[in-house]
C-alpha cells in the first residue's frame, strides 16, 4: 500500500480528495498547519507548518508520494503569495528531494492562463498567462516541477485544477469544474505511471462545453467521470447568461478564463488580450 502526503490537507481541496484517494487504495499522511481531527483507517495527520524545510523531511520519510496543495489560495498580496506559494514551494520540493520522495503532484491552477480570451480550446502550451497575484503564485510552482523533474528526476504531474467541487457553482465553472473522483484519478496518474516525467494537464471533467484541449490527460489514461452538462438546467436557473453584446457580456469575467480574478484590477483595454 502506497503513502501519499497531503500538504495543506485541511483545506477544501484536500477534504474532498481524502475519501477517492482512500477509495483508490493509498495511505494517506495529512500535514497542515490546522489540526485534523477526524482521521479514519489508513489516515494520520499531523500539524506541519508547510514551510519549514527540515520539519517536512521528517515527515516525507518513507511516503511515496506528495500531493501538494497548501499554497497562498486567494488573490492577497504579494508577500503571502511569496510566503505560501513561492518559499512553501521550495521547502515541499526540497524536502522531497532530500527525503528521496520519488513523485509530486502539484496542485496548480487554472488562473496560470486566466488572461487568455475564451475564443478557442486552450492546451497545456500557451503562453501562461496569470490572472493576478494567485496565478503567478501557482505559475511558480509549475516552473519548480519542471525543474525537479527534468534535473533531478523526480516525475511529476501539474493538474491545472479548475474548480473543485461536489458540482459547478457558475456558468463559468461548468466549464472548468472537476469532480473529486476525477482528480483523485489525476492524482493516481501522478503517482503510478511509470513512464511519467513531467507533464501539464488540466484539472477538470468531462464536458461537451470544453474550453480545454486536454487531450495530455487522456494520452496518460484520463477517463474522467464527472458529467459538468447534467447540471446546465441548475447552473442557468441561478446564473443566467447576458445578453449578448451587453456590456455584461463583454466583461473580462464572462471572455477570459480567468473570470473575476482576470476583471479585478484590470486597466485599459481587452483588445491587448486578441
Ligand atoms: N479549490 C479549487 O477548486 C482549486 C482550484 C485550482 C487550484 N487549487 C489549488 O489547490 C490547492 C488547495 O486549494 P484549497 O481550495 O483546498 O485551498 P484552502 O485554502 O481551502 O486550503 C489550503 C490549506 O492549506 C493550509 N495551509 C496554509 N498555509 C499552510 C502552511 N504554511 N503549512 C501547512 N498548511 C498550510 C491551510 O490551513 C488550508 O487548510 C491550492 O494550492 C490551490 O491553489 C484549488
């Protein structure tokens, strides 16, 4: 049986991830700076704070794997996202190494590529494009996989998650949502292929509605469950689309893939996204 650490396990994330990873079969080691309480068979947990280098080497002792999620998870200012998202980093992917963890899955995001105008499918080679402070926190990381995959060779997944969740929220999300059994799937691929060096693919389900070509995940066995298109009646009872051409329509949170994140902040004009 297979140990994969969660940092940052007490978050949204993490609490959904625990009983499909579980369900797939792992042990799973739950470190966050909060105390969880509720652990079942095959859990434990422990309150590490995720930026201390020597304290996570002790822990990643003998876990065959990381799931790294504890990161600056809003748009705050820059010195959290140094903070969380870029030194957190660099202790999680040191502390791998020198506890000779072989794999990571990186938690990154969709608002690495938030600025780019919904206009077609959009791969894991775009140009990144953050959307905001939290964009480049995670775009960060992204660049630490690369590098410890490719110099040091560990072999590491970055799930471009879009929003994870039991359904979508928003119209937005119908299109970027994943399902926790799904991403607990891109998590397995992570941890088992073993022809993985390094790859980029995006977090999300299935959907006819796709602004993703994550054609990637399914190259390394993807076959997501989550069905985003049974929720559209729902979705559009609470969010109903613009009018075309209004001005609501036209707004950076309706053509970006960004959504709010890509409005906030924004100076001049959109046309310098086209
Ligand atoms: N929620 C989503 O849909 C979504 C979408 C895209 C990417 N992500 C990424 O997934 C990861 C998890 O997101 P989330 O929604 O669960 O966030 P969250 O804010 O709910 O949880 C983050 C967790 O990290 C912990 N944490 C913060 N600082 C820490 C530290 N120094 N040491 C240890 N733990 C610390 C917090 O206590 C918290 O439990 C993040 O990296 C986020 O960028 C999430």
């Amino acid at each position: 049986m297979k140990t994969i650490a969660l940092t940052g396990a007490a978050g949204s994330v993490g609490t959904g991830l625990r009983a499909p990873l579980l369900a797939l079969g792992y042990r799973l080691l739950l470190l966050d700076i909060r105390e969880i309480t509720d652990c079942r068979e095959h859990e434990q947990a422990r309150v590490v704070d995720c930026t201390d280098k020597d304290k996570l080497v002790e822990a990643f002792k003998g876990v065959d794997g990381i799931v790294h999620l504890s990161a600056c998870t809003t748009d705050a200012a820059w010195d959290q996202q140094v903070k969380l998202s870029v030194e957190g980093c660099i202790a999680v992917f040191e502390a791998a190494r020198e506890a000779g963890v072989p794999r990571i899955a990186y938690a990154s995001s969709n608002h690495v590529v938030g600025l780019h105008p919904r206009v077609r499918d959009i791969d894991n080679q775009v140009q990144m494009r953050p959307d905001g402070r939290y964009g480049v926190g995670k775009a960060f990381g992204e660049l630490m996989s690369s590098l410890y995959a490719y110099k040091f060779g560990l072999k590491i997944l970055a799930i471009r998650i879009g929003n994870a969740n039991d359904k979508p929220i928003d119209r937005r999300r119908l299109g970027n949502w994943i399902w926790w059994k799904d991403l607990a799937q891109l998590i397995s691929i992570g941890m088992e292929r073993e022809d993985l060096v390094y790859e980029v693919v995006y977090g999300v389900s299935d959907t006819t509605r796709r602004q993703f070509d994550n054609s990637r995940a399914y190259a390394l066995g993807y076959r997501p469950e989550g069905r985003p298109d049974e929720h559209v009646d729902a979705v559009y009872a609470i969010d109903p689309p613009p009018v075309p051409g209004s001005e609501a329509a036209l707004a950076l949170r309706e053509t970006t893939f960004g959504g709010d994140f890509s409005q906030w902040e924004f100076v001049g004009s959109p046309q310098r996204l086209y």
